[in-house]
C-alpha cells in the first residue's frame, strides 16, 4: 500500500473552521471528500497544539545511543589519526553495527571532522622546556625591543610551486580532463635557495644561495649582508640578530665573527620556527612570486627580489609588534607548537 498524501495547510483549515461553525465530523468528512478519522485528528491536534501546521517528527531512532556517542567522541579525540572504518570495527567488536556515514555524521555534530595534519616540527621534552625558557624570559620585553631585532632564515622556492594545492569544480568522472588536472614536473622544475632578514622597518637583504650553504659560505653572506641591512632599516647601535641554530649558524669561524664585530645575537630555542616571524614573511613572498607565475628560474629569482622589496615596511611592523602572542601561545601550548 502507498504512502497517503499528507492534506494541505489550507484545506486543514477549512476543517477546523467547518468544526467551528458546528458542523458535525461526518458532515466536513462528505463535504470536504475527507475520512472521518482524519477530520477526527485534524480537530484532536489543534485542540493541544493549537496549530494545523505540521509539527517535527522524531524520525528513525539513532542506531547509537547518547552514552555510546560519547564513547564514540572520546576514542576519536584520545585517538585523532584513528580512521571511521576502524572505528566502525571497534564498535562492532562491542557488539554495535553502524556504518561509515553513521559514524561521520556522529562526529560532524560534535565539532569533529576530518582535517590534514598539519607538518611541524618534531619537538622533544629539552625542546619544550627551552621555548618555555625563551617565553619566560622575553614575556616582559615590549615593541620596543622586538623593533630592534633583525630577524634572518633560509627557505627554498620552486619554480612551480611542486607543493602548491588548487581546487576546481568538476562533476563525477572528469577527474582527468586537462581542464581539471595540474601539470606538474619533477623537482618543481627547479628551485632556488635565499637567505634574508628583516625587521620591523622593513626588508633587508636577500641573497641567493649558489649551490650547498656551508659554514664559510654563510659567514659570507653575514659580511656582505648584516650591518648593510642594519644601517638601512635604522636600527641604531643595539640592535639584536636573530638566526636559528643550524650548524652552520653557530659554527665556530661564525661565532667569532658576530664577537669581533660585536653583534648581539639572540638566545634561540631549537626546532621553533612559529617564534621566527620571517617565516611569515616567506609565505607572503611565495604566493606573489607564484602569483606571477615566472617561467625560467632567472626569472624566479627577479620576481623574488621585486616582490621582497615590494612588501611594505608597515606589513612588517604590524608582525611584529604582535610577537607577544607568540610567547603567549608558545605557553599556553605548554611549550608545544603553536598556530603560527
């Protein structure tokens, strides 16, 4: 038997408004070609609801209770690499069969849902307890010290962005139509090594690196490159530098150097890149760069070096004057990686 035709608002309401004149159940039934019991309910349900309009049904009970949803939540949240089919097999281990969709929408109304892991680095207890340390001990440091900090690191950019995502809307099947796909080539095409500074006057130096950066090739770019860049952005007579401790950062022809030429150098802690804000300032060169799409790596290099002197000195400044909330994450992350 198929499922009746729910009756209309209006036609409802003509039932209700029959029953209020006086008309008896089995006079609306003939005169409106209704059953009598559904006048009859009609009527019953506006006498306790006082509505005709239809009220939310209950629908299919939850193949999983309030208690096993929570069960549920608490082994994804202990466990949050655990995929939904094996969490279908814990389940049906317990005695309970519910399906993969079940198991997302579960989730999905709790705040759960399936995201990349983010790539950040490793960090040991010794690593934990140093940004702790570094956190502490520069809590109370205001704008003005932070403006006074040249801040330097290396990256690699490619020449077509190998690690670069792009969305498109396709229907099912269309996959691999050109339209819809990304060329990629091996290598990214070829990349390039910088190394650069800044601070929150505005860019420094960037530098190519050609071939492997060793100890002697670095303390050259820091010759050539430091206190040129520390004159030009005005940073005075006490200004800090700012460099991770890479091996060949803190070499000891390096070390000698910074001492006879009487360079502050900041106290870093280890595999902390979120407290280094040029690595935001990577991710805004790398976009426009890539934005321009160069063709040849001579190319990549050109851009590379228009769009560093193209970022504007107050973008630099807002960075930094909101270090303090890195430190502040960094302790509230109990050490541990922050968003930035």
């Amino acid at each position: 038997m198929g499922k009746s035709k729910e009756l209309s608002v209006d036609l409802k309401k003509r039932i209700i408004d029959l029953n209020k004149s006086g008309k008896s159940l089995g006079a609306i039934s003939k005169k409106l070609q209704v059953p009598r019991a559904t006048v009859q309910t009609i009527i019953r349900k506006y006498k306790v609801h006082g509505t005709v309009v239809s009220l939310p049904r209950s629908g299919r009970k939850r193949k999983l209770s309030h208690a096993a949803e929570r069960r549920l939540v608490r082994m994804v949240k202990s466990q949050p690499r655990i995929t939904k089919k094996q969490v279908c097999k814990d389940l049906e281990a317990d005695g309970t069969q519910v399906s993969v969709s079940t198991v997302k929408r579960v989730l999905h109304r709790h705040g759960l849902r399936g995201c990349r892991a983010r790539k950040k680095p490793l960090l040991q207890k010794r690593h934990l307890k140093t940004r702790l340390k570094f956190a502490a001990d520069h809590m109370d440091k205001d704008k003005t010290f932070w403006r006074k900090v040249l801040w330097s690191d290396e990256t690699k950019i490619e020449l077509f962005g190998h690690n670069t995502q792009q969305y498109v809307w396709r229907r099912k099947g269309e996959a691999f139509n050109p339209r819809n796909t990304m060329p990629t080539v091996k290598h990214g095409g070829g990349s390039i090594m910088l190394w650069g500074c800044f601070a929150a006057s505005g860019t420094g130096s960037l530098q190519k690196v050609n071939g492997i950066m060793k100890k002697e090739y670095y303390l050259q770019i820091l010759q050539e490159n430091l206190k040129p860049s520390a004159r030009r952005l005005g940073l005075g007579c006490s200004w800090v530098f700012q460099q991770d401790n890479d091996p060949k950062h803190t070499s000891k022809v390096v070390k000698e150097w910074l001492n006879q030429a009487r360079i502050k150098v900041l106290e870093w802690p280890s595999q902390s890149p979120d407290l280094n804000p040029i690595e935001n300032m990577w991710t805004v060169l790398k976009k426009r760069v890539h934005a321009r799409k160069p063709s040849h790596l001579a190319e990549l290099h050109q851009f590379c070096q228009e769009e560093w002197s193209n970022i504007r000195p107050e973008a630099c400044q807002e960075l930094v004057d909101g270090y303090q909330k890195r430190l502040v994450a960094v302790k509230m992350a109990k050490g541990h990686v922050t968003k930035y």
